[in-house]
C-alpha cells in the first residue's frame, strides 16, 4: 500500500494510525464516554446496588477467609523519589498512595508484578515488614 500512495488513503503509513486526527466532535464524545472512568466511578448507582445484593449471604471457606485476612495485612512501604532524591517511609500502601497522590491499586500492583522499573518513572516502592 505504501508503495501505491492511493489517493483515498489518509493515513501516512497502511496498517498504522499514525498521522490520524480526531474531528473536534470525537474528542468531544470520547471524553463524555471517559467521564465516568476520570472521575474514579465506573458503574451506575444502580449497577453498584445491584453488585452488591448478588455479594450478600455468600459464604466463604475458612482457608478463603484466611486467604482474604492474609491479602487486607498492609505493610510499611519505603518510597525512594528519584526525582528529587528523597527516601520516605509509610505506615500503609494507602498512606504512601495518598502521600503520593498515586492511586493505590498502582502501588499495589507494583507489587504483585515485582515491578523493578520506577512507577510513573519516578518512585521505587519496597516493602518492610508483614
């Protein structure tokens, strides 16, 4: 495709989106439709009503139970700033994330994934303690 350069292709390079502009209008309705995640809620009132009533009577083993008591246990994060060269320590995940202003899911699967890049390029998270 590239080597016709047909008339009616608007983009700069075939298979890739590159050189792509978005009318005034799609930006427009793309940002409406991503109000909603910006904003931190992804579902209705009423789809969180009804989450929430299919959530109730469950029961749960007890090795899920420990399971779930295990994973709430927060730890002491050390946070190392590489932008301006300053180690602090936090009581909890959720204390660094609000220190950080660093959604706390972020920090968390830092974590998970035994991250060794800095998150947001910036912080390097290590865990003290259980």
């Amino acid at each position: 495709m590239d080597l016709l350069q047909p008339e009616y292709n608007i983009l700069a390079k075939a298979g890739s989106s590159f050189g792509f502009k978005h009318s005034e209008e799609s930006k427009r309705k793309m940002g409406e439709a991503s109000l909603g995640r910006r904003l931190g809620s992804k579902h209705s009132e009423e789809t969180k009503i009804k989450m929430s009533e299919v959530r109730k009577g469950r029961k749960y083993s007890e090795e899920t139970k420990r399971k779930m008591s295990e994973a709430r246990i927060d730890y002491t994060v050390q946070v190392l700033d590489l932008k301006t060269g300053t180690q602090n320590t936090y009581a909890s995940i959720n204390a660094a994330a609000r220190a950080l202003d660093i959604p706390q899911p972020t920090i968390s699967s830092y974590f998970t994934r035994n991250a060794t890049k800095p998150c947001k390029g910036r912080y390097i998270f290590t865990k003290i303690g259980k």
